[in-house]
C-alpha cells in the first residue's frame, strides 16, 4: 500500500509542484478523476488491512500537488 500510494504521490508531485520540468497549468479535472478513483481503490485495500492489523480505522487523503497519503489509527473512541 504504501509503495502505490508513493509512486501515485510522486507522479502528481513531478507533474504539479513549482519546481516541475513537466509543470502544467491548473489542475485537470481529468487527474482528480482518476485521484479519486485510486482513492476508492485504496480504501478497499486499507478496509482488509485495518481488520488483518486490528487497527481502529482508516483514512486516505488526497492533496495538491503532492498526492495521496494513507495512515491507520488504533485509538479508540
């Protein structure tokens, strides 16, 4: 999980960030399509990981330019 959620953060990163070689103005509607997509694909994995490590929960986020993250969180309410 973490390896995907590098490789889609770096993509968006060398893509957006300021200091880009392939800089592109604005932010498609397109890449927060597909951004979501991965998203909902990664909650789906994050769900049977949470249960397999007995975490609490889950999030995944998603900002720009730098990408996705994802972390799960054992406290309890």
């Amino acid at each position: 999980m973490e390896g995907w959620a590098s490789l889609v953060s770096y993509v968006v990163a060398r893509t957006y960030v300021p200091q880009s070689p392939f800089r592109f103005a604005g932010w498609s509607y397109w890449v927060a399509f597909e951004l979501r997509r991965i998203a909902a694909l990664f909650e789906r994995v994050l769900q049977a990981i949470a249960r397999a490590v007995g975490a609490a929960g889950f999030s995944v986020g998603l900002s720009f330019p730098w990408g996705v993250t994802v972390s799960l969180d054992w406290t309890t309410p």
